[in-house]
C-alpha cells in the first residue's frame, strides 16, 4: 500500500509512505490489537491511501491554483497530527516490549487484578465501580498477605493507574476520531479540485528550442567564458576520446547562456568540423536523442529508421573520425546507463571533440564528466544590475525619475541577485512601468505574491520540483534558518534525524543516509559551502524554503506576529524572541508559544553570543508539548529551572544545552526514552553525569566537549546506539570506561586536549571506530598503538602522547601509520627528559605517517637526528610543520625538500649551531627548489646556534614573514644570505644581536609592511639606509640604548 516514492514526486507521499512502513511493524499491530484499535488505524490507512494517489497533480496545480494550495496544507496538517499519533502509539508500544513488560512480569497478579476489575465494569452494569474496585482488592489483600493498614496505599496507587491509563486512552481515541474528520473533509473536496490519481510529477518544461540570446546583454561571465574555452580547445582531460565538460547549477543562473556564449564564439567554429545542440529536458529516450544529434549533424529533416541500433550505426559512420562539438543542454533525469547508450556512437569521433552538458545535478555530472565539473557561481550584484537596468530603464527619459527608480530597482536587484533569469523576469515585469509607488509594492512582495507575468517562482519551483519526496521535506526543513545564516552538516543531520526525516535504509546507519541528503542537496545547488565554514542557502533558495514550508515553519527574529498561526510545527529564533512594549504583552507572548501543543521544533540558533535569562516558555507550559521532538536552550540562562518539564517530554529526540549553566543533569532527562542527540557542549559548570544516563538507549550523538566532567560513567558504555562521543577539551578527564568495545555502533570520538593517561586497549575491538584527537602510548605493550593498527578509520588531527613510555620498540610498527591516508595533521610527542636517544629515533623512525599528511608536529623529541622520513620530498602535501624543544638534535632535517610548505616553526634546539646545506636538501642535490612554497618561517629559543647559510639566489622568495626570536649567539655573514626577500611583509626580530637587525633591514625588502624590533640592547640606531616607502608599522620596544634613526629614514 506504501506510495511509490518516484524522482519528482510529491512532497507529502514520503511522510504517508513512512507512516504505512511504521503501522506495519509487528510491535504496533501488537499495540494496537491489544487496544481494539486495530480497524480504525485500517480505515486510517486507507484514507491516507486515497488522498495520496492524488498527491503529485496537486503537487503541480497549487502553484497556478490558490485553492489546491490550502487543500495540499490542510492535508498536510492532518498528516502532522497522524505522525504524531503514530509516533506516541509506537513510543507505547516499544515502552510496552521492554522496561514495561518486566515490570508486569515482577506485578503479574496486579495484572490480573486490572483485567478482572474491567472486565466486570463492562459486563455488569449493576454493581458500581468503586464496589468492584474495594471487593477486588480486599480479595488480592487477602490472597497475597497484604495487611490491612496498607489496603488503602493499594487502593490509590490501582485508582491512579486506572485514571492515567483512562485518560490516555481517551486521548488516543479522541485523536482518532479528529484525524478522521479531517480526513474526511479532505476526501470530500478531491473531485471539486479535479484532483486525478495516477499523474507523474515532472519538471516545468521549456521549449525544445532554446532561444538565441544576443551577446551583448550577458554580463559578468567574462571569466567564465575564457576559462570554457580554454578547455574546449585545449586537450586537458582523462585521456578519452571526446572530452565531457559538464556545467552545474541551479535553474535560472545562466548555464545555457554561459554555453550560447562560447558555442557561438568563432574561435569555436574555427577549432571543430561541426557542432550541435541538443535540448534534452525531461522527455526523452536513446532513439530520440540519437534521431535529433543525426538530424542536427547531418543538416536531415526525416530519418526512416524506426530501430535505435541501425540508427546509432548509422550516426557512428557518419561522425566517423570527424573532430566535434555537443551541447545537451537541460539534462534532468538522464542516468548512467542510458547515458552510456546515447554516448556510444560517439566513440568513433576524432579525439579533440567536446561535450558541455548543462544539468542541475552534480551528482549525474561527475559520473558523466572527464573533467571536473564548471560549478557556475550566482551572477554578481554588479552583472545583475547592469542586465536589469538595460531591459528595465532603458526607456525612461526623464532624469529625475530615473533616479528614483534606479534606486529602487538597485534594492530589487539586491534582494534577487545571482539569478540572471530572475532578474531579467523583474526587469520585463517593471519594463513599461515608470511608476515608483508600484515599483516598491513589487519590491515588498514575497516571491509568492508576485504577479504572474513574473517568472520568479516557476524558475525556483522548476529544481525543487525535480526533488524527490525525501528531499523536498529535508530541504523545506531548511526554512527554519534564516536568510544569510551559517549551519553546519553535522547539525543539520542531526536535526533532520530527529524530525524522522531520514528514511532507514538496509546495511546503512541513519547518520550515512543523512550525509547522502545532505550531498545530494548540495550537489544540485541548494546549499553552498560557506568561504570560512559550514554551509548557506541563497537568499531566493530561502524564499522557496519558505513557500514550500508555509505557515508551518516560523522564525521569530523576521516574522513573529503577534500570535502564532495555529498550523505553525517549526520555530526557530537567534537573538531573542522580540519584546513587546510592556510586561503583560511580554506574558501574553510566552502564554501564546504554550498553547501550541503541536510544536515539534523549538530551536535556539547558534551563532549568537547573547544570553537569554528571560523565559520564552514557561516551565509548566512546556511539558504541553507532547509532540515536541526538537529543543534548543541554547544559551538560554534559565534551563535549570525547566529541566523538570524537559524530562515529560516522552517523543523529545533532540536536545541542545550548550553553552548553559546546568550544573546536574537529572535522572528525568535520562528517562527520555526516544532521545537520539544530547548536546552539552560548554556547559562550565558540568562536572559529572548521572549514572542513569545508560537508560538512554536510542542515544546516537552525545556531545561533552569543553565541560568540567571529571568522569565518564560506566553506564554509558550501554548505549549501544551511540555513534558518537565528543569528549573535545574535557582536560579533567584522565581515564575512559574499560567497557568502551560495548559500544559496537561507535564510529566517531574525539578525545583531543583531554588529561587520558592510557587510551583503553579495548577500543581495538571497534574496527570501524573514527578516533581524533590524543592516544596516549602506555607502558602495557604500547596498548595505544595497537589501537592504531585494530581500529579502520583514524583520521583528521592524531597526537601521540607520552612516547617515552614505549618499552618495547618494535610495538610501535604496530601503529601502521603508513596506511592510516586520513590522518592529516599528526603530532608526537615525548614528555619530560629522554635520556635514551637511540630509542627515541627508533620510535621516530616506526612512526612515519602516509604521504598525505598536511600537518607535522615533533616535540620533545630526545634524538641526535631525525628520521630520513622527516623532510623526504614525498610528503608533497605538507603544508605546516612545526618542531620545538628537540634539544639533543645537532642538526636540522633537510625540510626545504618539501614542495608544499608554508609554514615552519622551529624552537628550543639547544645544540644546534649551524644551520647550512642539511637544511635544503638530502644528498649531493635538490629535487625541488628548496622552500619553493615556504610564506612563514620562524626561529626561536635557539642559544647556540650561530650560523645561517643560504645555499642559492631565489630560496624563500615566497617568504612573508620571518621571525627571529631569542638566538643571542645567531651572526649573519652577507655573503651567504640573499640579498632580498622580495614578498616579506612581516620582519620580527627579537633577542638577537645588532649585526642580524642591520643585515636584514640592509636586504631589499620591497614590500615590507611591518617590522618589529625589541630587546636588543646592542642597538642603537637604525642601519644607514632608507626603510620601504609602504611600510605602515614600526614597533621597538626594550632597546634601551637606542638614540637615534638614521637620516634616511
């Protein structure tokens, strides 16, 4: 009975198709069997099933048909309320399989006491209840040895039973009887909407035909032309015959254009025997697109050939060896294998020959590409401007008005920008209009209350209608952020899980499925990775968010009203909700969030750094919201005072109390049987948990990072479903529970900046267990490393800790780093003294990373010299290193060798004293320019070391900035150092002799910018010759036998 989930389809037959998936299980039939409900949730289903064959036509009326629209929402309203009955009745019946059902089993004749007493309710109407109730139990007083004085205890607690299990019966069945009138008058109105069963939901078709598009009026895709070209007639590819270059992104922002461009640029039909361009959109098949390349190819109006073979044979011999262009433009739902079908004859082409694919679907273009995919970013403000005010004020004569509508229209374009099709809708709409007052009434619209001659929502509609079901509900989630704001993956997934947005599929964690949404969303251009971190939804993307969301999504910092519309299921808010003018409207506001029993989101953005320490809810009202899967307290001052209520939450899958001042999580909280994420992070005051938190069995994300927990509980090696365990700065923290191989789901844990003095052995047992952050190698047959070589999936950031403990040199090959590719960032570190040098280089020498690693850290290493390794130009991906406090090592490793560096620290080389040739290169020459890469290079702490040696003119021209810190003996000699340093910024020299400050100021340093000098007691004046005009910045300090600059200076 489930509804087929097809690409395309509608939004709402996910949510109907999970629902029959969890009515079918055995545990609810069970449940509901028991309570004689068994054939309403029959007559349940197959109303969903009814409204559901409708789904897609209505999908694709409500953005013509206003009427359609408020049906889709008032169905979807229903289809809340059935979710959340569902859900309860399953937590009930889980609840009833597990801790219940022993419970009944230690109370058995209790059991039988209830039953009697019921069923003698029902069938002699004559005796009244209480009767009944006193007689049964005085007969189990009798029967069990209960004494008298405790008949009444018993009395109460069988009344209290009966009227919660009364109450929640009623409420179920009320809640039935609702959804079916809903239901009902749903049904009721599907023939008057002319509503059909069976409609396959496709994307808003375009012509075949694309339209010719002058050049003049593209702007902003300069760059993007020449860098299209360039791969055009260039040979850059994987080798393959006909090179694929496949241009992505979102309907509307200019990817047919962008290939007009240079499919009519001459250059193009200089370089190729002939070209063709095929519009694909949605209906097609391999005959098809293979008659219309022959046609478009071979100049033919007919093609008699009914078979696609022969037609395909025929198209091989007539392409045969001839060097061409192919546009498929608008590809939608093209897969790999018919690609592959209609790419076969085209194999016989000469090599040179090019295809651009234009698609919304990255994920279908790097299957299909031989070059990576031409992500077209969103056109700029500028662009935007330049194409609205050429078709929008290209008529307006009079000055003064061509002012104030330019104005407007630079807002319009702001609010719109990057899409150059919606823009151009815009300016077409406002074309003959040189009225201000309408202008600004288009520019307050939302995109849904535009006029229809504007384009702006069919555009949009057009990729999202392309979704499937899954997609459309995870990405219409997206609308509870607001406009600009930053989210994360991990959180995002999160989130989603705990809506049941995430469909469970076979042999793949929630956490996986989640992460293939995410992809594939970003894939097609909804999200965008930020330039710092995480991620963003354009600001018209966020517009459809909030279209397809409706009044069911609500974010209080742009939109709160003064009442909450009564469908609302989602609120968000960053800051704080908004304050009224007095106190009773503040009270009035908060009496309002409580009423909405069906809430299911509340969440407290990141990203601020406010405290919140009024309420927003009150304590009693939120234990209302049995519906609530979603709480964030973010930085919300009075959680304390609401955990009680948190802990009645019982559907409560999701909850954030980062950054409060909970001092004590109580057993309550631990009781929430349906939790999946617990997020503690920053929580200052935390120092310890309750050993109940084993209760939580769904618990998959349990996050402690930055908290004053000082122990984890043994109890939380029973969560079997957790997958992962943030424990990130937790400095208190000196041991991990011995029974962490329990915790057979585990697959991420940080345990960096933490005080562990031996990570557990038994975490060798979860083979596919991610670990970042600090192993400590131990004393008992290097436990840690052996956990390296066990566990599959070390990556990011690894610290090896305590490496003087190692007693058995040849556990450390153990460790296996030379396969572990993930690991990025790697530091080694020995603690205290190490007397046993030849040890500690054996150590060094097992320890050798893959040849992918970004970043190394040494410290404390005891060695005479460093390992070959250290250095070796096969680590081309290093990018920072940093060695500090080897003070035994008389020399430096051959570190220049390293083609990708640009940072290098060195401190604390007690005897190095020279530092020459061994610093560049191993051997009797280089293989690489030595520091070819290197911007940032510091010394420090160094007391001996005397001499520096630059082997050849042009080392460290990519230098920009040196530090010298500390190196009192350090004499420059000018013959073996460089003359300039052409790309320094930033000198800083301190604790060094007058002779390094005046070698170094005398270098040309053309672009030097800042420069700092201190504690150089030998210094009393500048060299003789003049500083670089662009510097901004001198900083001397502790000289203090300075008594002059120079002249020049």
């Amino acid at each position: 009975m489930a509804v087929e989930r097809v690409i395309g389809g509608a939004f709402l037959s996910a949510s109907v198709e999970q629902l029959f998936e969890t009515m079918a299980s055995q545990d609810f039939n069970d449940f509901v069997r028991e309570k004689k409900l068994k054939t309403a949730f029959d007559k349940l289903q197959f109303m969903l099933s009814s409204v559901g064959g409708v789904l897609n036509d209505a999908e694709t009326k409500q953005l013509t048909d206003p009427s359609v629209r408020r049906w889709l929402d008032d169905l979807k309203d229903a289809i809340y309320h059935v979710e959340d009955l569902v859900c309860l009745i399953k937590t009930e019946a889980e609840l009833e399989g597990t801790e219940f059902a022993r419970r009944r089993r230690r109370s058995s004749r209790v059991r039988k006491f209830i039953s009697c007493a019921a069923n003698q309710e029902e069938n002699e109407e004559d005796v009244s209840k209480s009767e009944m109730y006193y007689s049964a139990v005085e007969g189990l007083q009798s029967e069990s040895g209960i004494r008298s004085s405790e008949s009444n205890k018993v009395r109460n607690l069988f009344q209290s039973y009966r009227l919660a299990a009364a109450k929640k019966e009623y409420e179920r069945i009320k809640g039935i009887k609702e959804i079916f009138v809903m239901l009902s008058l749903i049904m009721g109105k599907i023939d008057h909407l002319d509503l059909r069963k069976g409609v396959e939901t496709k994307p808003l078709q375009r012509s075949y035909e694309t339209s010719l598009l002058e050049e003049v009026n593209i702007y902003g895709r300069d760059h993007d032309k020449d860098a299209l070209l360039k791969l055009l007639i260039s040979h850059e590819g994987d080798g393959s015959r006909v090179d694929v270059i496949p241009i992505i992104g979102m309907g509307g922002v200019g990817k047919t254009a962008l290939a007009q461009l240079v499919y009519m640029d001459r250059a193009v039909d200089q370089h190729f025997d002939f070209k063709a361009w095929i519009t694909v959109s949605h209906d097609y098949d391999v005959f098809t697109i293979t008659k219309r390349i022959y046609q478009k190819v071979a100049g033919l109006k007919r093609i008699l050939t009914e078979e696609t073979f022969e037609l395909q044979q025929e198209l091989q011999l007539f392409l045969g060896y001839k060097r061409c262009l192919l546009v498929f433009d608008d590809v939608w739902n093209l897969n790999f294998n018919r690609w592959c079908a209609i790419s076969c004859p085209l194999k016989s082409i000469a090599y040179g020959s090019k295809i651009i694919v234009t698609t919304r679907d990255g994920n279908f273009a790097s299957m299909i590409g031989s070059v990576p995919n031409y992500s077209l970013q969103y056109m700029s403000e500028e662009a935007c401007w330049q194409l609205f005010s050429n078709h929008a004020l290209n008529k307006v004569d009079d000055p003064s008005v061509y002012e104030e509508l330019a104005e407007i229209g630079r807002k319009i374009v702001r609010k719109y920008q990057g899409f150059p099709l919606v823009i151009k809708s815009f300016a077409g709409l406002l074309r003959a209009e040189q009225n201000p007052r309408k202008w600004e009434n288009i520019l307050k619209k939302d995109i849904s209350e535009l006029p229809q001659g504007c384009d702006v929502l069919s555009t949009l509609w057009s990729s999202y209608n392309y979704l499937p079901p899954h997609l459309k509900r995870c990405f219409a989630y997206c609308s509870i952020f607001p406009k600009n704001y930053v989210f994360t993956k991990k959180k995002l997934i999160l989130l989603w899980m705990a809506e049941d947005l995430l469909i469970p599929e076979k042999n793949k964690m929630l956490e996986e499925v989640g992460e293939e949404y995410f992809d594939d969303l970003t894939a097609r251009s909804f999200f965008h990775k930020n330039e710092m971190y995480g991620f963003t939804m354009h600001d018209l993307v966020n517009d459809l968010a909030q279209f397809v969301a409706g009044e069911y999504c609500l974010r209080s910092d742009d939109n709160y009203s003064d009442i909450l519309p009564r469908k609302t299921r989602y609120l968000s808010w960053m800051e704080y909700l908004p304050r009224m003018e007095n106190k009773t409207d503040d009270i009035k506001k908060v009496e309002d969030v409580s009423k909405k029993r069906v809430l299911r989101t509340i969440l407290r953005l990141d990203g601020s750094l406010q405290m919140i320490h009024d309420y927003f809810i009150h304590p009693k009202g939120l234990q209302n919201f049995r519906c609530l899967r979603v709480l964030s307290l973010y930085r919300v001052g009075v959680v304390s005072k609401l955990l009680g209520s948190i802990g009645k939450l019982k559907l409560l899958r999701y909850l954030d109390l980062s950054w409060t001042e909970v001092e004590k999580i109580p057993d309550t909280i631990c009781g929430l049987y349906n939790l999946q994420t617990l997020l503690l992070h920053c929580c200052r005051y935390l120092c310890q948990l309750p050993d109940s938190i084993g209760n939580l069995k769904h618990l998959r994300y349990l996050d402690l990072s930055n908290t004053e927990v000082t122990q984890i509980p043994d109890g939380v090696c029973n969560l079997h479903n957790l997958h992962t365990l943030l424990l990130r700065s937790c400095r208190n923290i000196t041991h991990l529970p011995t029974n962490m191989a329990r915790l057979i789901n585990l697959r991420h844990l940080d345990i960096s900046a933490t005080s562990l003095r031996q990570t557990p052995p038994q975490l060798s047992n979860l083979r596919y267990l991610e670990i970042l952050g600090d192993l400590v190698a131990g004393t008992s047959s290097g436990s840690s490393l052996k956990v390296l070589n066990e566990v599959q999936d070390v990556r990011g950031t690894l610290c090896i800790r305590n490496l003087e403990e190692v007693k058995n040199v040849d556990d450390v090959s153990k460790a296996n780093l030379k396969d572990e590719k993930c690991i990025t960032d790697l530091r080694l570190e020995w603690q205290g003294d190490t007397y046993n040098s030849q040890k500690a280089r054996k150590v060094l020498n097992r320890l050798q990373p893959h040849t992918d690693l970004e970043r190394l850290s040494i410290i404390n290493y005891g060695g005479l010299s460093f390992s070959d390794w250290i250095g070796d130009h096969i680590f081309s991906s290093v990018v920072y290193m940093w060695l500090s406090k080897c003070k035994r090592c008389h020399s430096l490793p051959p570190i220049g060798q390293l083609p990708s560096l640009k940072s290098l620290s060195i401190d604390g080389f007690d005897m190095v004293e020279r530092v020459g040739n061994e610093f560049y290169f191993s051997g009797l020459f280089a293989v690489n320019k030595p520091f070819k890469s290197l911007e940032k290079l510091s010394f420090k702490f160094m007391p001996r070391w005397e001499e520096w040696s630059v082997v050849e003119d042009g080392v460290f021209s990519q230098l920009k900035e040196l530090h010298l810190m500390d190196c009192p003996s350090l004499a420059l000699n000018r013959n073996c150092f460089p003359d300039s340093l052409p790309s320094l910024t930033h000198l800083y020299i301190s604790k060094c002799q007058q002779q390094v400050v005046a070698l170094l100021l005398s270098c040309q340093l053309p672009l030097l910018g800042s420069l700092y000098i201190g504690y150089c007691p030998e210094l009393k004046s500048f060299p003789q010759r003049s500083l670089p005009t662009n510097i901004h910045a001198i900083e001397i300090c502790g000289c203090e036998n300075l008594n002059s600059f120079s002249d020049e200076g």
